[in-house]
C-alpha cells in the first residue's frame, strides 16, 4: 500500500507562476483593493442579523468567481 504522502504528492499539479507565493503577506496583499471595495458595499447596506440576503448574494458571488 502507498504511503499517503506518495499519493498526495503525485496528484498534485505545478501552480502557474502568478500563483506562486513566496510570502503570505504579498498573496493576502494581491485581494486588498478588492477586499476593501467589497467591505466598503455591505458596509454602505447594511443588514439586520440573520437576514443578510444581500451580503450573502454579494459573498457568494464572489466566491464563485
């Protein structure tokens, strides 16, 4: 039987370059301007609790693309 680190490692495919992170910082840093711009909309409609139909829709979207 396979070690598990055999089958992890051979099912794995090479990232694209711009995928490539050497620094955590500089990956988060790459979804900033969205992040904030995303941030800054729920913040300007703002919802009651547990009826966030709209920043729901608006993270789900934006987790599917």
């Amino acid at each position: 039987m396979p070690s598990t680190r055999a089958c992890a490692s051979s099912a794995r495919r090479p990232l694209p370059e711009e995928a490539r992170v050497t620094n955590p910082v500089e990956h988060i840093r790459r979804f900033h301007p969205e992040l904030t711009t995303i941030r800054h909309d729920i913040h300007a409609h703002p919802e009651l609790a547990f009826e966030e139909d709209r920043t729901s829709q608006l993270v789900a979207r934006w987790l599917a693309e």
